[in-house]
C-alpha cells in the first residue's frame, strides 16, 4: 500500500519506476522547489517544536500553541479529557478533531503535491460511497461517545481517544477530497476534468498516509505532537478559507476566471480573512457565555 500512495504523489516524488517493489527516484526541478520549501517548513516546524517541548514552561506560554487554540476553540469542543497533551497541555483540538482537520490538511497537501490543483472532478460514485462510510462511521463513534456523558445512556461500546483520532481522520479524508476539487472548479479557467481521486488504489494510497499519521499522533512523542497539532489547526483555516473563497466567487460571479496563480491570490486572501473573522467571532461568543477555554459548561 505504500507504494500506491506514491501514485498520489508524482510532483513530489519526482519520476518514479516501481520495480520489484523498489522505488528508483528521478528528482524534477518541480520537486526541488516545492519539496524544499513544504522539507525547511516541517524541519523549521519540528527544531521550534523541540526548543518548546524541553521546558513545561515554554509549553505553557507557547505563543503559537495559544493562536492554534483560539482556532480549534470556535469549532472543538476542547474537552481536555478527550484531547492529547504536550507536558499536560492540550492541544488545539480534541483527539477527533485533530483527526479529522489532519486528514483535511493532508488530503489538501497531497493533492496540491500531486499536480492536481486544477482537477475539478469528485471521485467516482464507488470511491465517494466509502468516503461517505468514513463519515458515517465517525457520525456512530461520535454518538456513542457523546452517550457517554449520561450516565444511563445506552452505548455500544467504551471510547477511546485513538478510536476518536481513527474515525475523525477517515471524515477528514472524505472532506478534503470533496472540498479540494470543489475549490479548483471555482477558481480556475483552464481545468482539467477528472477526479480528485479515481480509484480504490488511490484512495488506498491517501489512507495509507493518513494511517501513518495516526501512528504518528499515537506515539505522543512531544515535537510530533507540537507539529501535527498546529497542522490540525491549519487544516481548520484550509476549510473555512476554501468555502469563504468558494463563496465569494460564486456571490460575485467571478468564479472559473483565473488563469495563473497570481489570480487566486485575492479571493484566497479575502477567504482567510472572512476564516480569522469567523473564528474570532465564534471564539468571543463562545468565551463570553462559558468563560472557559476548555470543555463545555456541564459535560
């Protein structure tokens, strides 16, 4: 399976010959661009990790962890007993929604990585029914977990926290791979009309990814942690970002304009803004009636 998710991933691993199950790499000038600048932002991510996670203190007070809360406070519920820590501090988002934003910012990543920016086209009806699973399969974890804060309350099963991870990541594949093809068909003049994703291989080859990435968050190793909780994060602004974007071509009637990247760079920028906008709203609401950063009032 890992080798079918290189097939997700031709820009970025350059030119690959599978032979024997080995990989022979030809490196293209595409990848020593891209793959240099996405290689010094995960090593300038991991080194500032490091340096945060060798003191409590720093943790704590970390500046970057503290945006990275306000962002997952105005969509998390931010139960801190069904979250992962660094050094007793939580991370932005709860276990499930880590899972399930991660899986956002690696469908996002991979895809952009792949050339396939500009491919308009949702998955096949096979593939989208097993996406579709993914989400019901988290909609019946999230139920019997939610059972959980009533007592009485039939429930099919204990909740785990890597249960929580599991079935959030698999959503987060589903909307990634919905909302990506979504954002270029709004965006792009010159498209190229074919799936996001096309098959059950690589669909395999995403969800092997995303299962690493699992085991990753599972080993609670501090720096990983540190990184993959900010990617959580930027995975809640890539979906906000995407609709504001969707949404403001769409109401202006500019959408399918664009024909170099220069061009997108205004309705993405307005779709940032509406997204910090949005959380900061959601964020001062929130606090104004709670009055706590953490958990909700009651449960």
């Amino acid at each position: 399976m890992l080798v079918e998710a290189t097939k997700l991933l031709p820009n970025l691993l350059g030119d690959c010959v599978i032979l024997n199950g080995l990989i022979a790499r030809t490196w293209t000038r595409p990848f020593s661009q891209r793959g240099l600048l996405l290689l010094i932002a995960i090593l300038a991510l991991a080194l500032i990790g490091f340096y945060t996670v060798t003191d409590a203190s720093r943790v704590e007070n970390n500046t970057v962890l503290g945006a990275a809360d306000y962002v997952g406070y105005a969509v998390c519920h931010r139960i801190t007993e069904r979250s992962f820590t660094i050094a007793g501090r939580q991370l932005p988002l709860c276990a499930r929604c880590t899972g399930m934003y991660l899986g956002v910012t690696l469908t996002f990543a991979v895809l952009a990585l792949a050339g396939r920016r500009r491919w308009i086209n949702l998955p096949p009806p096979r593939v989208l029914a097993v996406l579709i699973g993914f989400i019901l399969i988290m909609g019946v974890d999230g139920i019997n977990s939610y059972s959980h804060f009533f007592p009485n309350a039939p429930h099919l099963y204990e909740p785990q926290n890597w249960l929580r991870l599991l079935t959030g990541m698999g959503a987060g594949l589903a909307m990634g791979v919905i909302i990506f093809p979504a954002l270029a068909q709004t965006l792009w003049r010159d498209q190229t009309v074919r799936p996001s994703v096309g098959s059950y291989r690589e669909l395999a080859g995403l969800v092997t990814l995303a299962l690493i990435t699992v085991a990753l968050v599972l080993t609670e190793q501090p720096v990983l942690l540190y990184v993959l909780g900010l990617a959580s994060a930027l995975g809640v602004l890539i979906i906000l970002t995407a609709i504001g974007s969707i949404l403001l071509l769409i109401i202006t009637k500019r959408d399918a304009r664009a024909v170099q990247w220069r061009q997108v760079v205004l309705p993405l920028l307005v779709g940032l803004i509406f997204a910090v906008v949005q959380i900061g709203i959601v964020s001062f609401a929130r606090y104004s009636v709670t009055g706590t950063m953490t958990g909700l009032p009651g449960l």
